[in-house]
C-alpha cells in the first residue's frame, strides 16, 4: 500500500456523499409524471372551450372575464402548466410543494368561480360554468392530488 491511499479514499467518500445529498435534494415522479402532464394537457384544452355564457377560457384570460373565474384562469395556467413543466425539468423537492401548494389555492379559486357562475344576486340561478371551466377544476384538483402525494412521498433525511 502506499501513502496516498487514505487521501484516496477520502476523496471517493467526499464525492459519495455528494452525490449522496445531490440526488435527496431531486425526485423521481415514475408514472406520476404522465398523469400530471395529461392534467396539464386538460387545462390547456379547457382554455379552447366555454367557461362563462360561451366565452372561452381564452377570452377569460385575456380580459372578458372578471372576478373569480379570471383570477382562477391565471393560476390554473400558472400552476396547472408552466409550474408542473418546470418541476418535471428540475425535479426538485421545493418545486414539488410549491406546486401543491399552489393548486391548492388554485383550486379553491376554481370551486369558489363555479359557485360565483351559479348565484346571481337576484332571486334566479346564474348561467352556471362551462364545460372549459369545469374541466380546468377537476385537472387543477387532479394535479393538487398527484402533487401533494409525491411532494409528501420524500424520505427522511439522514
């Protein structure tokens, strides 16, 4: 043996444990990943169809709509696809509870813009949501599930 065999390998166990904490701080989605890019297809196919009176989720998001529904057309593009996109890419720990948290919130607003579209302040039902905006809720909710599960799935520390 020579005399630089313990710097040896201490070098090895320093870049072992690197890799070590490099790969606690990434997560691996597995199968989940395909459910949450197909909630993320959802809402990009609900912003083509009606949310309110016939307006398209497009429209809502560009400014016909007001209240709610907008609010909640923001946040399901926000954390209904760019924010999954990027979480998916990076596959970071943080990313994952800010997109569970997020459709959290999102999807509260999406509960509270379907109930809005339902009551007027008159004795007479309100037009109700479209078919757009229903979808763009149950795909928030589908992604708050999917998130919180895989967000709550991490191993403890060491």
């Amino acid at each position: 043996m020579s005399e630089h065999d313990p710097d040896d390998l201490a070098g090895l166990r320093e870049e072992i444990d690197g890799v070590g904490r490099s790969a606690a701080k990434r997560f691996d989605p597995g199968a989940g990943a395909l459910t949450i890019a197909i909630a993320a297809l959802a809402v990009l196919v609900s912003l083509v169809l009606p949310w309110l009176d016939g307006t398209r989720g497009l429209s809502v998001l560009s400014g016909e709509g007001r209240g709610l529904p907008r609010v909640f057309a923001y946040g399901a593009v926000v954390v209904g696809v760019l924010l999954p996109a990027l979480a998916l890419t990076v596959r970071r720990w943080a990313l994952a509870w800010i997109c569970a948290l997020g459709s959290f919130a999102t999807s509260v607003a999406g509960v509270l813009s379907i109930w809005s579209t339902q009551t007027t302040t008159g004795h007479h039902p309100g037009p109700g949501p479209g078919i757009g905006l229903v979808l763009a809720v149950v795909a928030v909710v589908v992604l708050l599930v999917k998130w919180l599960r895989l967000a709550a799935s991490r191993p403890p520390m060491q």
